[in-house]
C-alpha cells in the first residue's frame, strides 16, 4: 500500500509541475515589453498606493505554490521543511529566470518570494494532515 501512494504521488508531482512550467512559461505569449522588479516587497508599496489588484495576484501565487509543497512531503521528504523551502525556491527561481528569458512574463522577486511560502504552506499543511491521520489511526485501534 506504502509504494502505492508513493508511486501515485511522485506521478501526481511530476504531472504538476509540468502543469506549473507551462502555465508559467511554455504556453504564455511572448511579450513585447518585457519588466521585471527585484526589490523585495515592492508589490506591498503598490498595494499601499492603491494597487488592490496586487493583493489578489499575490494571494495565489501562495496558493499556486502549495500543492507542491504538499506532494514534497508526501513524496520525498518527511520532516525536512528546509529541503522543501530550497526546491520551493530553485522552482521558483527556474520560472522567474526562463520569463525573463524567454519575455514570458513580468518576472519579480516577490514572485519568488511568495511561491516559495506557498511551497512552506503546502509543506506544513502535508505534515498536518499526517498528524491527524496518526492520531486517528491510534485512536480507532484503541477503541
């Protein structure tokens, strides 16, 4: 039963992060003007000055990012939360880099930045739902 899960959820994790690079970067149309912003929090300034649009984008691009983190702990790694911030990042990073690249996209560090703590989200949300699980598995066994 344990390699079953493990083959379904590597399989599911490579299926969504094919998803994410072509939704991110292989499909989107070439841009002519492309930008980019590498100050931190500069979409947090926006959002101040009436950017309210921001605060939705930013919102899913956690949300973007947390399945993988998720599929990363039921996969590969079980209490290591800094290997699934370093893969969060490095995916993150790839997607950035081939936007600017490629003028697939608006390529910022906050983007960077709140994937990889959807990815942290994903992860702790992963080992939650381990935990409950545990914790009702020992509970029926003693009833």
């Amino acid at each position: 039963m344990r390699k079953r899960f493990s083959f379904l959820s590597l399989t599911t994790l490579i299926v969504y992060i094919a998803f994410v690079l072509c939704s991110t970067v292989f499909f989107r149309e070439i841009q002519k003007d492309c930008k980019f912003d590498m100050h931190p929090f500069w979409s947090y300034k926006a959002i101040l000055n009436g950017r309210d649009d921001l605060v939705t984008e930013n919102i899913l691009n956690v949300l973007f990012f947390m399945p993988l983190g998720f599929l990363l702990g039921a996969t590969f790694m079980k209490n290591k939360w800094k290997s699934a911030l370093l893969i969060g990042l490095c995916l993150s990073l790839c997607i950035e880099t081939l936007q600017f690249v490629y003028s697939k996209g608006f390529t910022e560090f906050d983007d960077v930045m709140h994937n990889t703590l959807g990815c942290i989200i994903g992860y702790g949300l992963y080992n939650l739902t381990k935990y409950g699980f545990e914790k009702t598995s020992k509970r029926s066994k003693i009833v």
